[in-house]
C-alpha cells in the first residue's frame, strides 16, 4: 500500500492522524497493523510513538514550517516597529523628508535614514503590506484649519446645538452652496482597454448656481439662483426655510463665508430670534458640512445625463436632478453614514 504524502495535510489533520496513531497504540495494535490503517509509513509511526513516551501527546503536534518570524528580514523586528510608527504618528515633512505623503521612495528613505540599509522598491512595499499600510487616497485638509476648534465644535458646541433643537422639536439643516457647470461632469463610461472612451460636449459652457441644505432625516431643500451669492439671495433661501418649517423653530448650520456673517443677516437673525438661528462650523472644515456630500452626489448624477447641446437647458437639467434626489429621503440620509458626518447623525 502507497504512503500519503502527511506534508500536504493541515497541521490540524496531521495532528489527527498522530492522535489516533496513539490511541491504536495504546488498543494493542502493532506499528505495521496502525501504519496499515492510517496509510503512512510503519517507522514514521515508531517515531511517534517514541516521541510520544517520551514527552507526551503535546509533541506530536505539527511545528510551524519555514524560517522563524524575521529570520531572513532585512529589518529586525525592533526596527520595523519604529518605522511603522513613525509613517502613522508622523507626516514626511515633519521628519525633513521632500515629501506630501508616504510614498514607497518616502518610506525607503526613511528606513535609510535610521537604519543606514538600503531596500529596492519592492522590498518596500511588501514591509508595508505586512505592516498593514495601504495605497489610499488623501483627505484634502487646509493648512489654516484649527483642529482644536474642530474638537470643540465635535464635543460641545454641536452637542449643545442638538440639544437645544431636541428641546425645541426643531430640525437641524446643513447648508452650503455650489456653482455647477455644464462641461464638469465627464463621468465614467466603459470601453475597451487602451481605447479612452471621448464624450462630446459645447465648449460654451452654462452654469448654475445654487444653495441648498439637507437634514439627517433626508430631507432636501434647494434654490437655484443665476445672479452672485448675496446676503440677499441668502436671506431668501432663510425664509423658505422658516415658511417650510410652519411655526417650528428652524436650525441653520453654515460655513464662514463671508456673506454669511452680513451684517444685515446679523440683525435680521436677531429680529426673528425665535424662529431661526445660524451656526458656523469651524473655518476650512468642509468635511464636517453633509450638505457638501450632496454636492458630490449632485455632480455624479449630472454626468450620467446626456449632454445639453441647445442653450438654456442647463438649469432644467439640475432642476430635474435636485428634484429627483429630494424625493429620496433614504438616499440623502446617506449621506450622514460617512465617518467624518456621522457625528451629525
């Protein structure tokens, strides 16, 4: 009778194997009568019955095969940990490196600079694996952004915001304000490899302005305006939000655009105190606004439509498109299942 080959076998099964090889042993049976049964070799299982007596059951589990952890690694263990939490608690810049982001060239330089070993690109790259790192894509964040008001504004001003609404049985809505053109939106489409796919369009652009605000509860306010954004056009799109609020307190929260810190605004506000107030976010936290998803949402939906050759149409084409996405209330409440918006959920 053939042998199987054990070395193919989970080191689970091969564990099997010997267990039962033990119990055979221990029934009565000989080592060729148990080598016959388990389709192995008759001194394989002398050995594992010597093994056995010698040290017990514990031994015939399998080993771990091929070399020890970081035996053949460039890298010591102690050294792999200090470069990957530098790459985590630091930018590239901070450590003098001519470099935006963790790059592999970035990385490799660093693993230079404290360890004086020079790894190729490929080497690289599978420490980063093994490190768990991953090619991302960057969140764009302002040099001006002041994270300690960010902080603020997560743990106690808008709580504080939210509770008060909560009090008022007011809702909350997230405004912003965006200007879309009609040559933005070029989509994606498929074709074959090597074959980019061309999408025609007027070279005379239109474009069209609009304000609009979102709730956490999916609902979706919007005005389209043709003119530059006023403290005019912004009180306006205010008091349809108050008239659409019917008596209920309305909770508006806005960036620091200037117009949105008017004076006339201002002593507006203060006039009609009792059914309106406007919150600022943090300065250059656009992130923080799910009225900004919307926009993304917007754009991405625009390009699926066919282009617009005759003039004029621009505004129906994104008047159709905001009206669609306002009668998705599920679709907008996604919005604030993003992990930088969730805290508004």
């Amino acid at each position: 009778m053939e042998s199987r080959d054990a070395r193919k076998l989970t080191p689970e099964a091969q564990f099997e194997i010997r267990r039962q090889a033990v119990n055979y042993y221990k029934s009565g049976l000989t080592f060729l009568a148990i080598a016959q049964l388990l389709e192995v070799d008759r001194t394989t299982v002398g050995a594992w019955i010597k093994k056995y007596k010698e040290t017990g059951i514990a031994a015939l589990k399998p080993q771990q095969r091929g070399p020890k952890p970081g035996a053949t690694m460039q890298l010591s263990a102690e050294e792999q940990k200090t470069i990957a939490r530098l790459i985590v608690d630091k930018c590239p810049d901070q450590i003098k490196l001519n470099f935006a982001l963790w790059t592999r060239e970035a990385v490799g330089l660093l693993i230079t600079a404290k360890t004086s070993k020079e790894l190729d690109l490929r080497q690289v790259g599978r420490y980063l694996k093994r490190w768990g790192f991953t090619p991302q894509r960057p969140v764009k964040r302002a040099y001006q952004r002041d994270d300690k008001k960010v902080k603020a504004w997560l743990e106690e001003e808008y709580p504080a915001i939210k509770q008060a609404a909560a009090q008022d049985g007011s809702e909350i809505y997230w405004s912003d304000e965006v200007g879309i053109k009609s040559h933005d939106h070029r989509g994606r489409g498929f074709a074959p490899k090597g074959k980019t796919p061309i999408r025609k369009h007027n070279p005379s652009y239109e474009k069209v302005n609009m304000i609009s605000a979102v709730t956490n509860q999916g609902k979706l306010k919007f005005m389209c305006y043709e003119s530059s954004f006023t403290y005019q056009v912004y009180h306006k799109f205010l008091q349809r939000l108050i008239n659409d609020a019917k008596g209920r307190k309305v909770y508006v929260i806005v960036d620091n655009l200037r117009v949105h810190h008017a004076k006339k605004i201002k002593r507006w506000l203060r006039r009609y105190s009792d059914l309106i107030e406007v919150h600022h976010l943090p300065s250059y936290s656009p992130d923080l606004n799910p009225d900004e998803y919307l926009n993304c949402d917007l754009k991405t939906e625009l390009a699926k439509r066919p282009e617009r050759r005759e003039k004029g149409k621009w505004g129906d084409t994104v008047t159709d498109t905001m009206e669609m996405l306002s009668n998705d209330n599920q679709r907008v409440a996604s919005y604030f299942k993003s992990e930088h918006i969730s805290y508004a959920a």
